[in-house]
C-alpha cells in the first residue's frame, strides 16, 4: 500500500489533493490572521479557502499524477535516468489512465476526453433548448440558464474544439512527418493532464455557492468581478486550458522546425502540418492575453483590485480589448486545424493533388497574420472610439479573401478528381457547404451599421454555430473517421457513418438556420424568456436541436462498438500517400523503426509512378532491437 | 451526357437557384418595423449583402454538386486516380482578385451607410439614459422639456426629429437597443456613449437590453413611443405636471393646472 | 510496403523497450533553445497584456501619473535596476568559465547570480511595505502592483531556475560540452532583466 502511495497515480494524487485543500486553509488563515482580520472568526472564510484551493488542488494533483517527477528529479539534481521509455506505449487500456510520453497514447487520451466534454456540453445545450421552447421559466430558472449557456460554450470552446485539434494532431502529425515521438514528450503529458483538471473544474462550478458562472464565455467585466464564486472556477480553469494550449504549441512548433524526416522540406509537408504550423503561432501569441485577462478579473474579484473599477480610474473597455486580441485570433484557433484536415481528406478521396499547395499555404499564414488585427469587430457596439470600427471592419472584410483562396481550391481539388464519396468526404463536402455560409455571415457581420442591428443576437448565435459546428465540428467528425483506422487498428461502420453525416447535416441547418431570422427580428442571445412573437420559431428549433443530439447519438454509437469490434484495419485503406499511412494500424512503438526519406509532395495522385517518402529495406531480423537508432534511409 | 453538355445544364441550374434564392429573399420578412430612417438604409446594406452572397453561395453549392454528380468514382474505378493537375495561376489571381475588389466595394457602400446613419443633422433633440440592474430610466433636459429637467421611466419621442441618446449606467455593461430602430451601442459604466436615430414611423416598440448583465438582463424591457410633436409635448406637460404635484407642487405652472 | 509494416508489427508486439531511432535533425537550432525562444515570446505577451492595462488605465483614461498623494521611489529601484542588470554579467561569466572548463567560475557565477537575484526580489519587497499605497486604492496603484508584481513573479521563477543550476553546479553537472542546462535558463535571466528595464522606464522613469 505504502509503495502505491508514493508511485505516480491516483492514489498519490488523492492524498496530494487532500493536502492541497489543507494548505488552502492553512495559508489563507495565516495571512488573514497577519492583515487585519481582528476577530478569530474572520481567520477562516469560506471564499478565500475555495478560491485558494482552486490552484491549488490542482497542482496537487497533477505533482500526484506524476505530471512532474522527472522536473523534480531534474532539479534536485539527481542524476536523471538516461530516458528509458518506460512512461512510452500502452499495453492495456489502463496505460491510458496514467502519465505517458508517447505521442499517439496521448492523441488518444486527448481525442477521448474531449468528446467526454462534447457529449456534457452537448447534453447542456439540450437542456438550453428545453428551456427556449417555450417562454417563461417553465423548466430552469434564470441563473441556472446563465449558468448553462456559459458553461455550454466555455466546455466546447477550451475543452472540445481547442484540445480536440491538438489531440488528433498530436497522433498523426509526428507520423506524417517521419518524426518518432513530439520534441518534449514530457511537456506533452503534462499538457494533456491540465485538460480534466480545467474541465472538471469547470463542471465543478455548478456546485459552488451561487451557481456555475453565469457571465457567458465572455465573462464581461465588471459583471464578472462582482460574481458569485462560481466565477473563479471559470478564470482558474481558463489558466489550466491555456497554459495545455502554450504547451502544446511550443511543441508543435519545435516539433515541426527540428524534427522533419530527411528530404521533409517545408513545402513538402502535408497542409495538415502548415495547419497546425499557423495555429500554433497564434496560440503562442494569443493565449497569454487571455490567462492576463482572467488574471485582472480574478485579482479585481480576490483582492479588490481596480482594473476594471470604473469609479477608481479602471477602464472596463479594457477587458475586451484583452479578452477579444485573444479570442478572436481563437476563432482561428479553432478553424484552422479543420482545413489542416480537410486538405488531407479532400486531396486523397479526389485522387488528385491539392490545388495551388503553396498557396494553401500561405493563405494560412495571411490568416495567421491578418487574424491579429480584427479583434474589434466584437466591439462594434462596445462604445470604443468610433473610428477603430473603420481598420477593422476592412481588415475583418479582408480576411475573407485567403479563406476564399482555401474554399475555391478545395473546389477545384474536387474537379475532374475520382471522388470517393465515403464517410469522411462527405463530411469534409458538407463542411465545404456550412463554412461557407457561417463565413458570408460573417462578413455581413464586419459591415458596421449591419452590425449595430444584430450584434448580440441570435444572428450571432447562428454566426457562431455555423462555423464552429458548420465549420469546426464537421472536420472533426471527418478527421475523426479519417483516422480512425490509424488510431484503433479498426474500420468504423460506414453505413452508420454515413447515416451520421445526413443527419448531421441536416439537423444543422434546421437547427442554425432560422436562428438567422430570429436574430433579425430582433430577438437577444443570452436570455432565458423571449417575447410571445418568437415562440414558434423558438418550437422548432428546439425540435430540430434534439434530432441533432440524437444524430449525435449515431456518431458515439458507431465509435465505441467499432473500436471494440469492427473489422481490422489495413495500413493503408485509403491509398493515402503521406507518411502516416505508410506504417500498420496502429502504428508501431516508435512509429518507424527506419527514419523514412522524403522524396516527393505529399499529394502526387495521378502521378505516374510518383512516391512521397521511401523506407530502407528492413533491417536483418536479428539487429532489429539493436541496430533500429542505426540504420538510416540513403541521403538523397 | 458530355462534359459540355452537363456543364451547361449545371450553369442553367446554378441560375435558377440563384433566381429562386433571390426571389426568396424578397419574400423573407426579415425584419421588425422600420420606424427610422436609419432602418430604412440598414436594411437596404443588408439587402445588398444579401443579393451578392446568393451567388457566391451558390457557386460553392454547384460545384461541389457538379462534382458528385460527375466525377463521383463509378464502379471500376476504385485504383484510378484523377489528373494530377497542381494549380493555374491565372485562376488563382482570379480567385484572389475578384472578391477582394467585390468586399472592398461592400465595406466601402458600409461605410457610406454608416456615415449617413451616425450623420448629426442641423436639429436634433437630447434624451438621457440611465441603464442600472435591470431597469432604464430616461432624462429630458431643458432643451426638450422647455422648462425643468424630466425623468421619467416611460420613453416617447417625437416622429421626424432626430433624436440622439446619451446612455449612462450605474453598474455593470448595458445594451440599449430598439430593434424597430436598428441601432444599440453598449451602456459602459464610467463613460458616456451616444446614438441617434429619427423615428419615422408612429408606434410603440419594444426597448431592450442587449448585453448580459445578470439576473434579469431577459426581462430588462422598456417600451418606446414614437408620437407626434403635438403629442410629444402633450406628454412633456403632463409629466411635468404630474411630477410637480408628487414633488409638492414647487413649480407655479404646475401648481396652477394641478 | 506492406512487408515493412509487418515487421513494424513484429517489434511493437515484442515488450523489449529498443530505444526510438534517433530523429532526424532538420534544423540547425536546438529544441531545448528553440522551446526557450518561442516560451520567451509567450511571456513577452503576458508583459504585452499588462502594458495594455497600463496604456489603458494611464494615457486612455488620462489618470495622472503617479496617483496624486503618491511617489514612486525612483532612486531605490535604479540602484535596485543596476542588481539586475549586473546579474546577467555574472551569469554570462558562469557561462562562459564552464565553456572553457573552468568549474569554480560556474559555480562562484551561478551562486552571484543567484543572489543578485534574491537581493533584487528582497529590495523590491520591502518598497511595497514602504511605498505608502496599496493597489486597492486606485487604478494607477492597481497596475503599479501587477505589473511589478508580475515582474516580481518572474524574477522568483527566475531565481528557481537558477537555484536549480547551482545546485546541479555544485553536484559536478555540466562540461565544456555539455553545458545547455546553463545556457537555456540563462537566456530565461537575460530576458527577466531587459523586460524589468522596460518595465522600470515605463513605470517609474516616463
Ligand atoms: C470557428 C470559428 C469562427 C470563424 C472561422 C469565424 C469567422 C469569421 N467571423 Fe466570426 N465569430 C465566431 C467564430 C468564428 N468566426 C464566434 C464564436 C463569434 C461570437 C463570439 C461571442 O460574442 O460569443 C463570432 C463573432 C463574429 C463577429 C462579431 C459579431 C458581434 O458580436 O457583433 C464578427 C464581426 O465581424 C465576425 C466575423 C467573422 C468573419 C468576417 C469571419 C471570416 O473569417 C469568415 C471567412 C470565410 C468566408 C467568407 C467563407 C468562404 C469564402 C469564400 C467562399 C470567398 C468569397 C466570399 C466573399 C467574397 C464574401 N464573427
Ligand atoms: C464548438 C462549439 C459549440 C457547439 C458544438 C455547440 C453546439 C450546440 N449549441 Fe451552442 N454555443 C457555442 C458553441 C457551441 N455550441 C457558443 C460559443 C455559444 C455562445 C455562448 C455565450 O453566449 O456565451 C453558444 C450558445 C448557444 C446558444 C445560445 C444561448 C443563448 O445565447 O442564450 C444555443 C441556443 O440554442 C446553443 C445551442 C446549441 C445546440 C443545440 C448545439 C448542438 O449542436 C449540440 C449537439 C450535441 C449533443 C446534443 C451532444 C450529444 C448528444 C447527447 C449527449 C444525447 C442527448 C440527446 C438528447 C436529449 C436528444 N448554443
Ligand atoms: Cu441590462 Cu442586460
Ligand atoms: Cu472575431
């Protein structure tokens, strides 16, 4: 018992935690005691131990899980063990439950517990719609719905759409590279154990005093500073998901930079890896504007500072210009990985190459560049000085042209292409059809006095459905089954798949689409009761909103019972020819055993003779354990 | 079928759509009363907008149905691949160009439209308002009552003139908005923040708070009353009057007729 | 192709732990260096968001600067500056001794630096317990505080680091060539040092 005690894991984590909250307590007792709280009842509050508790729990329980043993050792200096790989691979599904260094393990490990938030954010807008099918408060009261909308898009936001990108990048992107692991397989665990620790935490709000934050995931000050305590869950958790979101990034980036296979230049590289290449320079930048933004919010709220206090010189405008140079580049967070994805998909299932690469290319970065300077387009109506509407509304027009360029290549990807119209096409080809009109909203959305009309409306609400579900969502179900051979060694039910993507498809549309005209006909976003006129729309809504819950019932469905029995995948069942698909499903241990050479674009279909990277001939069998660090692929 | 023959046939139907579409979007009743002129010329920029995203919507539709429909992989084909056909800068320059000019052109016809719209004409009368958790309150100042500063919690105001609100809060972020209006701007504690618009069109119309501000940021309603300038200062008066009297009769003319 | 994946199979069934094959190299840059680089930037974004504040709450809002009633010790905090910045003169000699072998300079470099570090963070400490404000009392103190204070943060991060080099120092870590352990939380100090003197120019000087 002792020695499970001190290893890594769960019960090291649960005793750490226990401590946590003692230290909590003792901490806030000390300092309360030594700044001026006379009497012995006042040592002790409630708030100040709950929201000291918020960190450092935590942290407890990441050290328990074993998240920073080897930094420990580093910094005792101990001499650290030369890397064993131990911490590498999974043997059973139990290796998934503790701290592991290998890439794919973790691509899993993130993958599945973002569809977890997916499925309670999911479940959450359900009980959104219940409430919005008729007016009145029939079903939840008005702090409970606060509650849910913010918690709906704060889970889906930082806990399924931003990890579950990471996730699905984290398994394939060192495979299509030819690299054999992530640059800091450690960070990575790391990275990853931060997200139940955010996600838990804020799922835990509902339980706080006061309800789950009820400011939206916006979490406008001074509303936010003056909230119950349910709100410092949301500015913690959002500490916890962002630091994951650096972390990975870094790593991608150094990943990319330092780690390509022999012969992988950069515009060798699949559009997947540029994808992943651009997000990850807007996570490094942006990110930290948010952790600052909450970090106001949380000292204005825990130690009565004044950042946001109008009557003591604060500047509450301020708060959105910090929250929107994060969020909006966020946005694009959560969008470019999906056209990552959808390039693979769509240049494999059209057998052709991907249409003007370079330029594929480099319209993600014009997106990454031109993405840091429309953050004001969310504050249109803010009450800013009127002309900054001006730049912005023109850079935010602007940025429609390289998403442009990436629709129309896509397009003419598709022409004259041998379409294979499989699970994951058609909902790469749905994408193609949502995006596009969540986008065309959203430019009419930069044309200021359009804006001034709609702006916090269910307009907006059907803005943002478009293109995080229209658009994100819809790649992620298409990378999804793309890669689901790849990751689980087996083939997922195409007639269920493709039952999935017409509901899907459907529903979301009738769901999201008359929100425009509620929007337009003046009806808010973020209410709990609605005037008379808009209850039939609202009806129907909420009818075609439970038909996409259960078409999302299909997709978990066919997941869980492929993965345990459906039919064993072949390396290659596309005829793929980037890196990934060149070694079995699952991939080996360490991914290759022979460094492969890259000789050609990752998108040759159609021609002749044509091959992206080659392998070595297979070591003599006797040297394979020995020789694998040796034997190298011929230079080119 | 030949490629032409199926191209044409393709072209033929992406106008239809976009023919029914646009008819469609005529028939839509998208919007509340348009009790401004500001409406009037917001809901005309969104017209424009829509009529030129119809076909670039349309577009995206039909080819990606034009491709299903011919170049779907028929059974035989399942080791074939397509031509290996890498890119045409012409098209690219093409595809670059043309919706650049096209969104530069919108956002410019935006701004014309927003210039109008924010435009301060010769006369113009002042209304203050007051957002606190959850209710609006609204001040008339001397110019517009002709006589004692007015507040009052009800909101009327004259048809034809323009009227610019200065919108002041209490304590958390506000939004007032008048969807019959089609213009709301943030109530942001600390500053003052502005609109203007100039009711048209006789009516009352539902005032309402469009930024999360709490509990009872769903029922943070107020009605407006667009009257006649007769009617308008009909309501002045009584209100004056009606204050006067509960203030203990302090002003004569108030006195007089109460 | 397919026979190279059977193969694969053949060593992933197999429980021996064979190492990975050594990554190809495709840039000349270090990870560990590159990974520090592009964290800096991250950082240097934090400092970004609390400088937005403090452009907001000064030169927007127009607030006076400092709070009327109140000084900022500009003095204390140029000597306190001048600490710093000779820390990163010593930690570059740390650096450069174990370069050329030279262990007492590594680890006589290392300790200076480090406490340098601790005096910068004392001193700093004790003008909060002087200055005769606290940032409850209004925006400018508000930002006055977060910003040193997250410089403050920094330092403490910093000294860690640092503490955690000495302390391999003094265990006979690092050799002329093998010696990133010191180079990669040297840069981390360097950067500590020239972000506090912006935030010194800009808070106490301007
Ligand atoms: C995946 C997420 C995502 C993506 C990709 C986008 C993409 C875009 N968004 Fe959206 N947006 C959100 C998520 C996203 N948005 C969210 C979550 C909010 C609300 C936040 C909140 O308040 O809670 C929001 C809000 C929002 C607003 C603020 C509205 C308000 O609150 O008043 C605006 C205003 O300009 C805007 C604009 C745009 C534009 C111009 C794009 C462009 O990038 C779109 C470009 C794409 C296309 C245009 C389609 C393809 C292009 C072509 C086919 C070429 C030809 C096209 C033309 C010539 C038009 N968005
Ligand atoms: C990726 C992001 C994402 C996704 C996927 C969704 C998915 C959905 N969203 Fe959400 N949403 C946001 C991001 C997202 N949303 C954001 C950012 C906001 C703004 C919040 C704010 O104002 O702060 C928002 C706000 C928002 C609102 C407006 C709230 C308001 O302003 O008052 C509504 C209202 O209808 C809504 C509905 C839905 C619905 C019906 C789905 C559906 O697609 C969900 C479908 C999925 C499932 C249902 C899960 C699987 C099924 C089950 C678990 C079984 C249960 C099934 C049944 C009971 C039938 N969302
Ligand atoms: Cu006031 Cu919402
Ligand atoms: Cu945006």
């Amino acid at each position: 018992m002792a020695a499970k005690l001190r290893a890594p894991g769960f019960y090291r984590a649960g005793i750490m935690m226990l401590g946590g909250v003692a230290l909590a307590t003792g901490l806030t007792w000390l300092v309360r005691m030594t700044t001026g709280h006379a009497t012995y009842s006042h040592y002790l509050s409630g708030d100040a131990i709950l929201s000291v508790s918020l960190l450092a729990v935590p942290l407890a329980f990441l050290i328990g899980i074993g998240g920073f043993d080897y930094w420990f050792y580093w910094a005792a200096g101990r001499p650290t063990r030369p890397e064993d790989h131990s911490g590498h691979g999974a043997y059973s599904w139990k290796d998934y439950f503790r701290v592991n260094t290998d890439h794919k393990v973790i691509g899993v490990q993130y993958t599945v517990s973002s569809f977890f938030f997916l499925l309670v954010g999911g479940l959450i807008a359900m009980l959104m719609r219940a409430q919005l099918a008729q007016p009145g408060s029939h079903f939840v009261d008005a702090n409970t719905f606060n509650g849910l909308f913010s918690v709906h898009a704060s889970l889906l936001i930082f806990l399924f759409i931003i990890p579950v990108f990471a996730g699905l990048a984290n398994f394939v992107l060192p495979l299509m590279i030819g690299a054999p692991d992530m640059a800091f397989p450690r960070l990575n665990a790391l990275s990853f154990w931060l997200l139940p620790v955010a996600g838990a935490l804020m799922l835990g709000s509902f339980f706080a005093p006061g309800g789950a934050f009820a400011d939206g995931w916006t979490a406008y000050a001074p509303l936010s500073d003056n909230a119950p305590i349910g709100q410092t869950f949301f500015s913690v958790a959002v500490q916890f998901a962002g630091a994951s979101s650096i972390m990975t990034a870094l790593n991608f980036l150094v990943t990319i930079i330092t780690m390509r296979a022999p012969g992988m230049s950069f515009f060798r590289m699949p559009l997947l890896v540029w994808a992943n290449f651009a997000t990850s320079l807007l996570v490094v930048i942006a990110t930290p504007f948010i952790a600052a933004s909450q970090f106001f919010v949380l000292l204005d709220r825990a130690l009565g500072f004044n950042f946001f206090n109008a009557a003591h010189g604060g500047d509450v405008l301020m708060y959105q210009h910090v929250f929107w140079f994060y969020s909006h580049p966020a946005v694009y967070i959560m969008m470019l990985p999906g056209f990552g994805i959808i390039s693979e998909i769509i240049a494999v299932k059209a057998r052709k190459p991907i249409f003007g690469y370079r330029m594929m290319a480099f319209s993600l970065l014009a997106i990454v560049a031109l993405g840091f300077t429309v953050w004001a387009h969310h504050m249109f109506t803010s009450g800013m000085a009127a002309w900054i509407r001006i730049p912005m509304a023109i850079t935010t027009a602007i940025i429609a042209v390289p998403t442009g360029i990436k629709i129309f290549s896509w397009l003419a990807t598709l022409w004259r292409g041998v379409l294979h119209l499989d699970t994951p096409m058609l909902f790469a080809l749905g994408f193609l059809t949502t995006f596009t009109l969540g986008g065309i909203s959203g430019v009419m959305l930069a044309m200021v006095p359009f804006d001034i009309h709609v702006s916090a409306t269910y307009f907006i609400v059907a803005h943002i459905h478009y293109v995080l579900f229209g658009g994100s969502l819809m790649t992620i179900f298409a990378g999804v089954y793309y890669w689901f051979p790849k990751m689980t060694g087996r083939m997922y039910d195409e007639r269920l798949g493709k039952w999935h993507f017409w509901a899907t498809f459907i529903f979301v549309n009738l769901t999201f689409g008359p929100m425009h005209i509620l929007g337009l006909q003046g009806m808010p976003r973020r209410v709990s009761t609605y005037a008379a006129k808009f209850t039939d729309l609202n009806l129907f809504i909420s009818l075609a909103s439970f038909g996409l819950g259960l078409s999302t019932l299909v997709f978990f469905y066919n997941i869980v019972t492929s993965w345990r029995g459906g039919p064993r995948a072949i390396p290659n069942p596309w005829r793929g020819m980037t890196l990934e698909w060149q070694v079995s499903s699952p991939p080996p241990i360490f991914n290759f055993d022979r460094v492969p050479t890259v000789v050609g674009g990752p998108y040759e279909y159609g021609v002749p003779g044509a091959v992206h990277g080659i392998f070595a001939p297979a070591p003599a069998p006797a040297a394979a354990g020995a020789a694998a660090s040796v034997v190298r692929a011929p230079s080119q | 079928m030949t490629s032409r023959r199926s191209l044409a046939l393709a072209s033929v139907a992406a106008v239809v759509a976009v023919a029914i579409a646009v008819a469609i979007s005529f028939w839509i009743h998208w919007f509340p009363a348009q009790a401004t002129t500001q409406a009037q010329n917001t809901d005309r920029l969104y017209h424009v907008l829509v009529l030129a995203s119809i076909p670039i919507f349309v577009l995206v539709v039909t080819v990606i149905l034009y491709s299903v429909w011919q170049f779907r992989m028929k059974p035989g084909e399942e080791l074939k691949d397509g031509p290996p056909i890498h890119g045409n800068t012409r098209l690219e320059v093409f595809w670059t160009a043309i919706p650049t000019v096209l969104l530069l052109g919108i956002v410019g016809y935006s701004f014309v439209v927003l210039r109008n719209n924010e435009k301060k004409p010769a006369r113009e009368i002042q209304i203050g308002v007051t957002a606190q958790q959850f209710a609006w309150t609204y001040q008339y100042p001397p110019s517009v009552t002709g006589g004692a500063p007015l507040n009052s919690t009800q909101l009327y105001v004259p048809k034809g003139e323009s009227v610019e609100f200065s919108l002041r809060s209490k304590d958390v972020i506000h939004a007032f908005w008048i969807p019959a209006f089609r213009v709301q701007e943030d109530v942001v504690p600390g500053i003052t923040t502005h609109w203007r618009a100039t009711p048209i069109r006789l009516g009352s119309y539902p005032v309402v708070c469009n930024l999360l501000c709490g509990l009872g940021h769903s029922l943070m309603r107020s009605t407006v009353h667009v009257v006649t300038p007769a009617q308008f200062h009909a309501w002045i008066t009584s209100q004056q009057s009606a204050a006067a009297s509960g203030a203990g009769g302090l002003s004569t003319t108030g006195a007089a007729t109460g | 192709m397919e026979a190279a994946s059977i193969s694969h199979a053949a060593v992933h069934d197999g429980h021996d732990h064979h190492g990975p094959p050594a990554a190809n190299r495709s840039s000349r840059v270090e990870p560990e260096l590159l990974g520090m680089l592009l964290f800096i930037i991250s950082e240097i974004m934090v400092f970004g968001a609390f400088f937005t504040a403090y452009f907001f709450i000064r030169i927007a809002q127009g607030n006076p600067w400092p709070a009327p009633g109140t000084s900022l010790p500009v003095q204390v905090a140029g000597v306190n500056t001048a600490i710093l910045i000779s820390s990163s003169f010593t930690i570059h000699w740390a650096q450069t001794s174990i370069k050329n072998g030279n262990r007492f300079g590594l680890k006589a470099g290392m300790l200076t630096t480090f406490l340098l570090g601790c005096s910068f963070l004392f001193i700093q400490i004790n003008e909060y317990a002087n200055i005769g404000f606290a940032p409850q009392d209004a925006a400018q103190q508000t930002i006055f505080y977060s910003l040193t204070g997250l410089h403050g943060a920094h330092v403490f991060i910093g000294l860690l680091l640092l503490l955690f080099v000495t302390i391999r120092a003094f265990r006979g870590h690092y050799t002329p060539e093998e010696h990133r352990g010191v180079e990669v939380p040297g840069i981390y100090w360097h950067f500590v040092d020239i972000m506090w003197i912006i935030v010194y120019t800009t808070v106490y000087v301007l």
